[in-house]
C-alpha cells in the first residue's frame, strides 16, 4: 500500500483480540462460524492477533515498541495503510477450536462481498480427500489467498510433502493461481533452510 490508497486485508483464523496494540487497525469481526455475523467474539488463542501485527502497523518503518501483552520489544509490521477485518473460522467447544470447510467459504463470501482483495490464512484445515465445492469457491474468489504451508504437528501432516494426495490441507492445496503458499524458513549457520515442522511441497509451496 502507499499514502493514497488502502487495502483491506482479511485475517482467517481464531479471531483477532481488540484489546491488543494492533487493534485500531480492525474494522470489522466477523464471526464466519457463526453465517458471517458481524461483531466482536473472543479468540480462541492469540496466533491471529501476532499475525495481525505482523502485518499492520501505525508506526514509522524500523520503529519498535513494547507489546503490551508480554512486553517484548516487538518490530512495526509491514504495512501502514492496511484496514484488517478479523473473519473468524472457529467456534470454541470444550476448550478446543472447532472448525470446517463451510466456515472457510463463508470467509471468503464475505470477503468477495466486501471487496476485500488480500487474505491471510494460517489456521488450516486437513481433510482425508478434495472437496471440489471448496475448491471452486477459493478459483472463484477474486483476489489472493495467502497460506501457510501447514506445520500440523500429528503423524499424518508433521513435516510432510503435501503434494501427496494422502496430504490435503485447505485452503493451501487448492490448486489455484491466486493461492500463494509459504512454509517456514529458519536462519541456521547463516543459511535460510526449510523449518523443521513445515509441510513442503515441490508443486504447491511457493515461498
């Protein structure tokens, strides 16, 4: 983004926390569990809300502040002209997040009806086969999906090759041009090398 124009960025996951530093950037909650009502509902963990800061800021670039929750020195995100909207894609059940695929269409229907071009989805979904509603619905989207390569650390998903058709994780194996995948990357020995948990794929990730 620059000074004359602002893209509005919707985060998928648990929820985004309005008591956070980034929170004046959110514009709208949504609770796409719940046939997209509109309004504040209570994270399930803190993971949205860090990778809102990640990518917002209201800072100057290279400026850094105290978080105000664990009051470590946290670097302004990327962005300055950003408006999140928190679409959230769990409901909480007896201390765990649930989610499914309707959910992560309602996110992005929404999406596509607000005219919000960017999402970012970290929180995924494994399933046993593809389900070719989903996948439609994410080629039909008109704008990018950017999703993490999946670190789901059980015996199926742990570091797996997710190209495989044995490996399905939503929305990051869709196969479609506006999908962007990343996986982890560490810094080891003064070497960018894959991080131990991602998920990787020769055909499907590509950062």
């Amino acid at each position: 983004s620059n000074k004359n124009n602002t893209v509005a960025v919707g985060v998928l996951g648990n929820g985004i926390y309005d008591n956070k530093d980034i929170s004046s950037k959110v514009v709208k909650y949504v609770n796409c569990a719940d046939n997209n009502a509109e309004g504040y509902t209570i994270p399930g963990n803190s993971h949205d809300t860090i990778v809102a800061n990640a990518l917002a800021r209201e800072t100057m670039p290279g400026s850094s502040y105290t978080h105000s929750s664990c009051s470590n020195n946290i670097y302004s995100g990327v962005c300055t002209n950003v408006e999140l909207y928190s679409l959230r894609i769990s409901y909480v059940k007896d201390s765990e997040n649930k989610t499914n695929l309707a959910y992560y269409r309602n996110a992005i229907n929404y999406a596509s009806a607000h005219n919000i071009k960017v999402l970012v989805c970290s929180s995924l979904l494994g399933v046993s086969e593809r389900d070719s509603y989903f996948e439609s619905t994410v080629n039909d989207y008109n704008g990018i999906i950017v999703s993490s390569a999946s670190n789901i650390s059980n015996g199926l998903y742990n570091n797996a090759d997710i190209d495989a058709a044995s490996n399905i994780v939503y929305p990051t194996s869709c196969p479609s041009d506006n999908v962007i995948v990343v996986g982890q990357n560490v810094f080891n020995n003064n070497t960018a090398q894959l991080g131990i948990d991602s998920c990787y794929g020769k055909n499907t990730v590509d950062l």
